[in-house]
C-alpha cells in the first residue's frame, strides 16, 4: 500500500479524512503540518524531537502503532492533557498498520 487514509480530528472538532504515503518516511506530525490541521507554530514545535508535547494526540482507534520509546513517556509525563491514549504524533510513523487510523489532537497548551 502506498497511501493509507487518516482521520483526523483538529482542536475544533472538525474531523478530517486525509491521506498519507507510507513511502516517505513522514510521521502523523508532519502529515498534520503538511494538510495545515493545526495553526503554524502550533504544532511540532521541537521539530519532532519528542520534546515538546505540541503534537500531542489521542489514537481513538485499535491500529497497530510502534511502541512508545522512553523520550515520548517522560515528555508526555510532563505534559498537560494527558489521557491514557496520548500520544506524540511525531513519534508515529506512517505505516500499512495505520490505514484508517483514528486520531484527535490534544488541546494546545
């Protein structure tokens, strides 16, 4: 599969039904940034280093994501908004695995 389709929730409710390429090595941060769901400058404000908890979001679905790595979990342990389905987006990248996956993003802080 080349593309698999995302939906997306932004800070205002408005849910999003996007496309994504599996072929590029991009996060669901970076697909955020490049449909323009969140403000510039709101989002992926450490560049997607894991060290921001900008791009936090809630996964709403049973998709297979990567596991979270030790620099997500600290940084979300200080972040604000935190649900038990939080998740940094910059920290998931676009797989197969994600087709149809289900996200909301976090309030801004």
């Amino acid at each position: 599969m080349e593309d698999v389709t995302l939906h997306i929730t932004d800070r205002e409710g408005k849910k999003h039904s996007v496309l994504a390429p599996t072929d590029m090595a991009m996060n669901i941060m970076e697909v955020i940034r490049s449909y323009e769901l969140a403000p510039e400058g709101t989002i992926g404000i450490c560049g997607g280093m894991a060290m921001c908890a900008s791009c936090q979001c809630y996964v709403n679905s049973d998709n297979e994501i990567n596991a979270m790595e030790d620099e997500e979990d600290a940084m979300l342990s200080e972040a604000f908004n935190v649900k038990d389905n939080s998740r940094l987006s910059c920290q998931i990248p676009i797989t197969d695995a994600l087709h149809n996956l289900e996200i909301e993003l976090a309030p801004e802080v």
